[in-house]
C-alpha cells in the first residue's frame, strides 16, 4: 500500500542499560546512579526501538516522510549505539550530549527534546508525528512525550500504541492499550500528534550494511556537533535508592507423583481465599 | 487554598473504580504528611454531583467536569478537563490513579498548570517535614523517593498500594461544577477492540496469575510437540481456578510468528521487562524458566510457585516460594480433575 502522503516523523529514544545487566544503586557526588553505569552495556529503549520498526514502514508507506531521531544521552554511548541502528533504517540523528537514567527528572529531558526537536532544520510541526516509546526502560514514567508534546503544541496524544493505520487524506486510526487486555481504537483527523509506542506488531528489523554506511556519513557529524545540556532539575531529587532486599526461600520439591503436586497447588489456590 | 485533589473518571450512576478508592487513600496518607484538606475533581458524564455526594467523608469538597465527550477516555480532552479542575480547585497536590487514562493525560495537564509529573507512586512517607514519594525503578529493579519543592505536584498512583477509603460517611462536599466548553477536537473515538480473538483471559481482578512459558510447546519427552494439547490444558485451568493469563516474551513471540505455538497469546499477556507487572496475590509459573527480564515484571506478585522439569531453572534461586520439579502436563491433567 502506498499513500500519497508526507508525515515528518521524529523519534525520541536514547539509552538504557541492557536489560541483562544487574544493576546496583550507588550515591555519587550527593546525586543517585548506578554502580559503574558508564561501563554497562548500553541498549536502545525497547519500546523506542519498537517505534522505530514503526517510523520505518510508515515511511515506506508514505510518500517522501522523512525520519529524525533525536536522542538525549552521553555522547560516547550513543555513538556505540549508532553502530547498531545506523544499519537498520535511515534516519537523521539529532543528538544532545547529556547523562541519561531513570533518576533524572522527565521535565528537563522534556525540554531538551523539545528544544532539539525546534531546531530541526526544515521540520514542519504542522505535519509531524512525533514517535517514542511509552515508558522507557529507565524512568519507566511515561511522561516525557506528553510535555514534549504540550510544549510543541501538539494535543491530540495517544499512548501504549500496537497500531497505526494511515489513510489516503493522511489521516489515521491508532490503536492504544487500556485495561484488561484490550484497546480502545481512535480516528485521527492527521498529524501533529504524538504516538507513545508500546511493542507494536513489527519484527526487528534486518541488518543493511548499504543503510550503515550512508546513514554513518551522518551521524557521525551530528554527534560532533551534539550540544552539551545540563539536565539538573531545581528542587527535585531522588533519596533513598535501593534493591529490594526480598529474596525468598524456594522449596523446592522433587520426585513427588503428579497428583500430589496438584492437591498442594488446589490447596495453595484455595488457600487465604474469603468464603 | 493549597490542597489535595484526587482526580477521578466518573459516571452518574456507576459506583467509582477500586483504583479511584485507593487513589482516595493515598490522598489520606498524603493529607497525615502535609496536614491539608481533600478534595475530588470528577471527570466524566452525566450528572456528577451524585457521585460526588457518594464520597462523603473521603474529600471536603468536589469539582466536576462533566460532558458526553468525556465518557470515553482520550489525552486532549482529559488533559483539558483535569487542568481545568486543578486551576479552579487551586490544589499544591493533584492524584490520579495509574490507570491507562490518566497514565496518559496527567502529565499533560500537569504542563498546563506549569506543575510537575510523577506516576507510578507506591507510597508516600515524611522525610524532614516534607512528603516523600516512593516508586520504583528500571522496571521494577531499584526503588526510590522522590522530592520535589515545586508544585503543584502532580502524581499516579499505582494500584493495590494503599487501602481504599472509606467513603459514605459524614458530610457530602460541596459541589462547584466547572462549566467550560472542551476545546474542537480532532480526534474521535471508535471503540474497544480486542486483538487475541474475544476470549478474555487478562483478568487484572483475578486471585491468581497463570503464566505459561515457551515450554509448553516445545518437544517433550515422546518426542513430539503438544500445543493443541497445552491450550485445552491451559483454558480449563483459567476457567475452573478463575485465573489470569500471562506468558513469557518466548511464549509470546512464538505466538507472534506463527507454527507451533499457543494462539491465544498476544503481546499483551507478556510479564517482564517489557511487557507488564500485573498485580495479583498469587502467581503460578508454568514452563518458564524464570529468567531475571521475567521475573522482574512478578514484582508485585506476592506468593509464588513454579512448575518446570528443571530443577536449576531461575525460579529456584530465591525466585519463587515453592518450585515444583515435575512435567506440566500431567500436573495439569490432574488440576482439571
Ligand atoms: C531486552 C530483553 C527484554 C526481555 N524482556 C522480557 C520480558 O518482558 N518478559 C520475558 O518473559 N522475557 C523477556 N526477555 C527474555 C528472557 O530473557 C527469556 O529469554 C524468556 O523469558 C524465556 O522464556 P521462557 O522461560 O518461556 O522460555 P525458555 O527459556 O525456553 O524456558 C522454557 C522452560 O520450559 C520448561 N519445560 C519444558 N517442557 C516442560 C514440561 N513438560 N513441564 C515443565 N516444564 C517444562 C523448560 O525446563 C524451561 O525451563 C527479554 C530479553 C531481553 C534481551
């Protein structure tokens, strides 16, 4: 299917630990972290890699869209990062050169985004749809898109995203999770809007070497040029980081028949139960 | 007058959620802190003032904000109704439940009214004076308290975190309807769909969590596989023990490519890293290996059992209360009986 259509997408994503990585709080300079965080591997968000699986077929299925990744991170993990992504489809890569984790406030990342996201050059507001994932693997708040997007403007919001369906006039449907295993489905008049990304319907998306290297001669330009931002938020702080100390005592039960193992389960099951 | 306001969805005639209730006692625990009064923000449609009465002795006074638009939930309108709710209640503190709704329109009217957002609050305690909000981070991995000293201060609160108020008793508020046209939209809803084929197996109300792994449909000891099998085994026991259904990104992703696989398993049911962290009292894992980005997602699962024929799966390691090293099926064969 092809729609005669342009959409001016932008992505918001950056880092996050991989996710088989332990992690361990530590307090360093008075400001919460984790233990030896610019040594762990880094991976992009999940839920934005989801969102760029998504920007990659809309464009396919639309008519001159364009896709700009604006990511807000430490410069030497997101340049690691681009040589995993570059391959997979190309993009412009908007970088800003600043710390990222789950401790700092989702209010100055905002900000930085939307500032970055302002100064694209080019960039119609008009026609954007600005992508990211619902709720990082970090923060995991799901906020930050919404004051990206009040701060540009953009009301028409729709989060934990599986689908999009664009229509001739450039409209489109989404589909958002809500409660219970089900979506609510919704008819959009067209951009701009914001899609928080849940998982998504996509497979990830093959390595292209050809897409690497013509992506890379860009890239790495714009992370030259990232700008340095201090994302201190006044009168805001997180105390008291700390693993949960719950580890439980497993019991564990060998060699008993089958049909003892379902009367302890049907009792357990029945177990607390009011009535 | 600086206050709390708990904002809540409401019908006339439809009893409020127990999310909305616990939301109510969170505001109680948040009011022991900072000492100041609390009042409710009902959004919605229909005559909202009844509902409002309905909650007599949780909250001192009400605002609604009622309008047919607002029966279904959907970000810029919500947005707009809960800013205008917070600007007339003059509220320093603002909670909403975590439900999908207000998870997406809170932050925005929090950048309406110039506040600041955070969500997914399971407890609220003092630290030097001050109320300190604690939540959790990295999926689940590292909790923290959060300070802020600029407001008003807009927060989710997540479910099964504080009991719900007790409501009905003493004076009704006093009722301040906040008449305001919602903005010309451009976005209509349609309605809710269902992806895994109308059978309800998400049960967020459920006693129990039934988690089925990729093991159920790989080869078992005869040799072959038995999925057709393991979905008869798996729906009979959701049905009879009134479970919910979750599975491991395995299971799931099997599901999503098609071939052997148990065909009612959608993206939705994935529990861990990233999928969800459903709330239950107890959770049964079946076929799952109990690797970290699962079992980071049974956060709030409190008792917890496994069956799985490896006896050095993760669930061993402190993961589980009870691991049950014994073969699914005919486990199951005997829970259907
Ligand atoms: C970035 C990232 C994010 C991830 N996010 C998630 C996530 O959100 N959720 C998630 O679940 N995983 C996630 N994972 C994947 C995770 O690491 C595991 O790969 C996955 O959980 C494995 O699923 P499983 O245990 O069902 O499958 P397997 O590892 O294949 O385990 C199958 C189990 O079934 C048992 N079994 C087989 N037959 C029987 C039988 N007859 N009776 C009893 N037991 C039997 C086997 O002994 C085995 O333990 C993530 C990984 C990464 C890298």
């Amino acid at each position: 299917m092809s729609i005669d259509h342009t959409y001016h997408l932008v992505i918001c994503g950056s880092v996050v630990p991989d996710p088989l990585q332990s992690l361990e709080p530590v307090v360093t300079q008075g400001k919460p972290g984790l233990k030896n965080e610019l040594m762990l591997p880094m991976v992009l968000d999940p839920f934005v890699n989801h969102s760029l699986n998504e920007a990659a077929k809309l464009r396919e299925a639309t008519k001159d869209t364009q896709v700009h990744l604006v990511a807000v991170g430490p410069k030497a993990k997101l340049q690691q990062l681009m040589m995993v992504l570059a391959q997979k489809t190309a993009f412009n890569l908007v970088a800003v050169d600043a710390p990222a984790g789950g401790f700092i406030d989702s209010h100055t990342v905002a900000a930085a985004l939307a500032e970055a996201i302002k100064a694209i050059p080019g960039l119609d507001l008009q026609k954007t749809l600005v992508f990211g994932g619902w709720s990082s693997a970090s923060r995991a708040s799901g906020t930050t898109l919404q004051l990206v997007g009040e701060k540009l403007g953009i009301t028409e919001q729709f989060f934990g995203v599986d689908r999009l369906t664009p229509a001739a006039d450039g409209g489109f449907t989404v589909l958002e999770r809500v409660e219970a295993g089900q979506h609510l489905e919704t008819q959009v008049a067209g951009a701009p809007a914001v899609i928080g990304w849940a998982t998504g319907e996509l497979p990830e998306l093959p390595n292209n070497p050809k897409i690497g290297m013509m992506n890379m001669a860009k890239i790495m330009p714009a992370i030259g040029k990232a700008k340095a931002v201090d994302l201190a938020s006044a009168g805001f702080s997180v105390v008291d980081t700390a693993l949960p100390a719950e580890k439980r005592q497993t019991r564990v039960v060998k060699d008993m028949p089958a049909a003892a193992v379902a009367a302890e389960i049907k009792e357990w099951i029945a177990s607390g139960k009011a009535g | 007058m600086e206050s709390i306001l708990v904002i809540i969805d409401a019908e006339e005639d439809k009893p409020l959620s127990g999310q909305a209730l616990e939301t109510l006692g969170a505001a109680a625990a948040l009011s022991a802190i900072v000492k100041k009064e609390i009042s409710v923000g009902l959004v919605g449609s229909g005559d909202l003032s009844k509902v409002a009465t309905a909650l007599a002795g949780a909250a001192a006074k009400a605002f609604t904000f009622s309008d047919a638009a607002l029966k279904d939930p959907g970000y810029a309108r919500d947005a707009f109704a809960a800013a205008k709710l917070v600007k007339a209640s003059g509220a320093a503190w603002v909670l909403a439940p975590a439900s999908s709704r207000w998870s997406r329109a809170l932050p925005g009217a929090a950048e309406r009214c110039g506040g600041k957002v955070d969500t997914h609050i399971t407890s609220f305690e003092e630290k030097g004076g001050k109320a300190a909000a604690g939540r959790w981070y990295y999926r689940q991995r590292i909790f923290g308290k959060i300070l802020r000293e600029q407001g008003p201060w807009f927060m989710t609160i997540e479910t099964g975190s504080f009991p719900k108020a007790a409501v009905g008793v003493g004076a009704a508020p006093a009722v301040t309807p906040v008449a305001e046209a919602l903005p010309a939209s451009r976005s209509k809803v349609l309605g809710l769909r269902s992806l895994s084929g109308g059978k309800q197996t998400i049960k967020p109300d459920a006693e129990l969590l039934l988690v089925a792994g990729a093991g159920w449909t790989k080869t078992q000891k005869d040799g072959v596989k038995h999925a057709k099998e393991a979905e008869g085994l798996i729906l009979a026991f959701l049905e009879k023990y009134g479970a919910s259904l979750g599975s491991s990104k395995a299971a799931t992703d099997l599901a999503a490519e098609g071939g052997e696989a148990l065909t009612f398993m959608t993206q939705l049911h994935q529990v861990g890293q990233t999928g969800a962290s459903p709330r239950h009292a107890k959770g049964l894992a079946t076929c799952c290996f109990g690797e970290e980005p699962h079992v980071v997602g049974w956060r709030f699962i409190n008792e917890r059992r496994a069956i799985d024929l490896n006896a050095n799966c993760g669930w061993a390691q402190g993961k589980a209360d009870v691991l049950y090293v014994a073969d699914v099926f005919e486990v199951f064969k005997e829970l259907a009986k």
